[in-house]
C-alpha cells in the first residue's frame, strides 16, 4: 500500500525517539545491580557520590523492581540514593512466595521481613537516614515495615490499602492515588482521617508537622489508574516533595521530574505500527475454500454456539475440578481456563456440521508456515518482550519459570487456534473477533464470581488481558490477512499469552 512506506518512517521514527528520551531519563544516575542474599536489587545513585538519604522502593503484587523504575530515577537524579528489589516470587527472584497470601502472619510477615533485610543493606549506601515507598501489595509492608523501625523519616504508599495505619504510625505518611481508584480513594481518606478526628481528611492538604513525624496527606493523581500512577509527573513530584519536606532539603534549582510512562508508550506503539509492514513480508500460505471464494458468510446464527456455550459451560465444570496443580497464583486456572475453553470452541465448530464452519484454508507449504509463524514469533520477542524487559517490568522468565511456559502453553494454543479457526477461517462476520474475547472476559468474571476467594486476583489483571487481546488482536488480523491461513497468528498469540502468564504471576512455594 501506498502509505506503508510513511508507516515505516514514523514507527522507526517513534521507536529512536523513545529510546533517546528513556537513555536521557538516567542521566546523571549511576546504576548498579546487586545481590542481597538471593534477592535482585538495583541501587540507583547520583553521579555526584554524595553520601544523601536512602529510600527504599518496594513493588506491587506481580510486580518487579523494573515497574518502580520512575521513582528510583526521579529521586537519584534529585540527590538521593534508591535501591529496588524484587520480592521472593516475583521479577527475578528465583525464590518462591511461601506462607498463605491472605493471612497477615503468612506472606506478609515475611515480606516485612524481607523489606527489613534489604533495608538494611540499603541504610549504609547514604548518611543513615532512611525512607520507604511501597506500591499497592507493598504499601502495606512498607506501613508495616515503619511501624516497627522507629527512625523511618517518611513513608509514601502508593494504591494504598492498609488496615495497619493508625493515627500516630507511621510517621511522615504520605498517600498517593490515581484519580480513576475509587475504592482506594476512600481507604485513603479514612486512613488520613485517624490523625485528624473528628475532621474529615481532604485531599492536597498536609496535615500536622511532616519534619516532626506527625505529617499527614493524600494526594489524587489526575488521568492515572493502578499502574499508570507510577509513572505520573504528578506522583513523583508528589513522592520528591515529601522526601525533601521529610528530610530537611533545600532546593536552589527546580527538581527533575521525567515523565517516562509516555515515551514507554510511544516505544510499544512503534513497535506495533512497526509490525503492519513487516507483516507484508510474509508469503502467502494458503489457498481459498470453496467458502471464500463464493464469498458465503455464515452469519451470527450460526455462531451463536462456539460463541456461548464455551463462555457459560468452562467456569462452571472448572469449578468443579481441581485447579491448582501448579507453583503460581492463579496461573494455573488461568491455563486451565484456556484450553477447556479452546477445546470446547473447537467441538462447537465440528458439531455445527457444515463446510463454513469447519473448513480450514489448505496449506500451500508446512516449512512455509513454520518458517512465517516463528517469524512472527521472533518479532514479538523483539518488538515487545525486550522493550516490556527494560522499561517496563520483568518480562523474561528465569529458569525455575521457563517450565510454567511451556505447561501455560499447553491451554493458550488450544484457545488461540480454535479462536482464530472461528473468527478468521469461518469468514465470520464483522465484529466476531471482538464478540469471542467479550465473552472470553465474561466467562472469567464469571468463574471469579463463583470461587472469589481463589480468584480473585484475576479481577487485578483483567485490564492487562484485555489491553494484551487489543494488541495482538491488531497483530493477527495482519498476518490473517497476509498469509491467509488463521493459525500462524493463533501459534504466535498462545506463545505470547503462555509467556506472559507464566512470567509474571506471582511464584509460589509448594
């Protein structure tokens, strides 16, 4: 197409620009990664050596040390020292996450205990002083954490949601929330409230003396949900501004504060412009049946089968069978989930009986298709996998995950090729592809909905599914389109949803 040539300049354009910005973004820090005893942890230091405060910054539930990039940047550009670390089951540490996960005496005991050890790795890099930044999960260690050692200067608690806040403990609290967290809004609020009773707690306002340790305040962060805070100019002016009140810092210049979530976007969304292009490259696999040449759609009635029978019937008989049989959260359910729900679309089609709906396009070549499949694998490696690594969170398993791939892999490749074999091979009508993941989602709520207790961890990622669904639902109607045949883009999505799953959910013991 005439355009492809501009597409290709603008992507390329795009993915430089990013790269250049996220390059300036660690200007004047330097960056070290260390060990401390078997977990990751990165110190991050102005270039100056000076010997200033240190602060802790602990991630999210399946999270990493990467996702806190932007605060660790952010506050060793402006003169302090950050160390981040990956919390046992998560990122690269490759030990697992033991003791019950809903029990305040199971994992988070240990993950105070681990916040505590790397603090004091962590105290001696600056001139002793001390302060903690704890994202959603964390934030209620780092709470915990401050309640129990006395000279923590400030806390910040980001996505906070913490029962152990009380009115005197911790000292310097300072809660930052994403406009679009309501619920978390309103724990927030309550929680400034206990130092200030019987007044109701407002947002944007300090309360109490933040040097002298009672300070208090919420801050609400326009545009911004459960990750993209993290990445906010507004959370991290936020964040700098307590720290230098905490800590007594007098600026003679304006603070550096870089929005870095921005270029990340602008990165991934060359790379997948990137993708349409390169997609044309690809041969041609597959002949047209009888269906596609006589341009005979089947229609919505015809579709109505695969397209809620597998929705309603997989929560339902997985509710009844045993799920957990796999090391991670939920991950296991969630392949579970899968490959029944592959399977079923897949029986659906055949039982409708009729050429239109189970006919698949005759392959010109097999080394072809492989050749075109692991192609488009590879660009997903390369295009989104390595810049999610370096700038995003961690996104490449070590080797006690790289067998749970393989296992996630098993239920991704029956959803994504009965999936594709339904929207694509059946020349389905307009809108099929999108109808297919709506009901996909609605089964998950659906199977949340009956075992909330298990599941519910699920309700945290269904925004990450359905950003993954829109993604590379765009990447495999190119190479549909491309290469004819529904099944090279179907391979490349189960890779790239076993990949995910198996890497980020959390990681744990027996």
């Amino acid at each position: 197409m005439k355009f492809t040539p501009v597409l290709i300049v603008f992507a390329v354009f795009a993915i430089a620009t990013a790269l250049w910005q996220l390059h300036l973004a660690q200007t004047g820090v330097a960056i070290s990664a260390v060990t401390i005893d078997s977990t990751p942890a990165m110190i991050y230091r102005p270039l100056s050596k000076a010997l200033g405060p240190v602060v802790v910054i602990a991630h999210g539930f399946a999270g990493s040390q990467q996702l806190m990039q932007s605060f660790a940047l952010c506050f060793a550009r402006n003169g302090y020292i950050a160390v981040t670390f990956d919390f046992p089951g998560h990122g690269r540490n490759p030990k697992p996450l033991s003791g019950s996960i809903t029990d305040e005496t199971g994992a988070t005991r240990l993950l105070v205990q681990e916040t505590a050890r790397v603090a004091a790795f962590a105290r001696p890099l600056g001139d002793g002083r001390l302060a903690v930044l704890g994202h959603s999960m964390a934030s209620d260690i780092v709470v915990r954490f401050a309640q129990t050692t006395p000279d923590i200067a400030a806390t910040i608690a980001v996505s906070m949601f913490s029962p152990a806040v009380t009115a005197t403990r911790p000292a310097d609290l300072l809660v930052i929330v994403g406009d679009w967290e309501s619920r978390l809004k309103q724990e927030a609020l309550r929680a400034i409230a206990l130092a200030i009773e019987p007044m109701a707690a407002a947002p944007g306002i300090t309360y109490g003396d933040v040097a002298g340790g009672t300070g208090r305040r919420v801050s609400f962060i326009p545009t911004s949900e459960h990750v993209s805070v993290l990445f906010s100019r507004d959370s991290l002016g936020e964040a700098l501004a307590w720290l230098d009140q905490a800590f007594g810092t007098l600026r003679t210049r304006p603070p550096v504060l870089d929005a870095r979530g921005r270029w990340i976007l602008f990165l991934l969304a060359g790379s997948v412009l990137l993708a349409y292009p390169l997609t044309r490259l690809l041969p041609r696999l597959a002949v047209p049946t009888v269906l596609q040449t006589t341009q005979q759609k089947p229609g919505w009635r015809r579709l109505w089968l695969p397209l809620l029978l597998p929705m309603l019937v997989t929560p339902l008989v997985l509710r009844l069978l045993p799920t957990h049989f796999l090391p991670v959260l939920v991950g296991d359910y969630l392949a579970a989930h899968f490959a029944l729900y592959g399977l079923l679309t897949a029986l659906c089609l055949l039982w409708v009986g009729r050429d239109d709906a189970r006919a698949l396009p005759s392959l010109v070549s097999l080394p072809a298709f492989a050749g075109a499949a692991l192609a488009v694998i590879a660009f997903g490696f390369v295009g989104l996998v390595w810049p999610i690594d370096s700038y995003l969170t961690s996104f490449v398993p070590g080797p006690e995950r790289r067998i749970l791939v393989l296992l996630m892999l098993v239920g991704t490749l029956a959803f994504f090729c009965a999936d594709e074999w339904l929207t694509r091979a059946v020349s389905a009508p307009r809108g099929a592809y999108v109808m297919t993941k709506v009901a996909f989602l609605l089964s998950l709520a659906l199977a949340v909905a009956l075992d909330f207790e298990q599941l519910f961890f699920l309700v945290i990622i269904l925004p990450v599914i359905l950003l993954f669904f829109l993604v590379y639902g765009l990447l495999s109607g190119w190479v549909y389109r491309r290469t004819g045949h529904p099944w090279v883009a179907g391979l490349a999505n189960a890779v790239a949803f076993a990949w995910a799953i198996g890497v980020t959910f959390p990681l744990l013991a027996g």
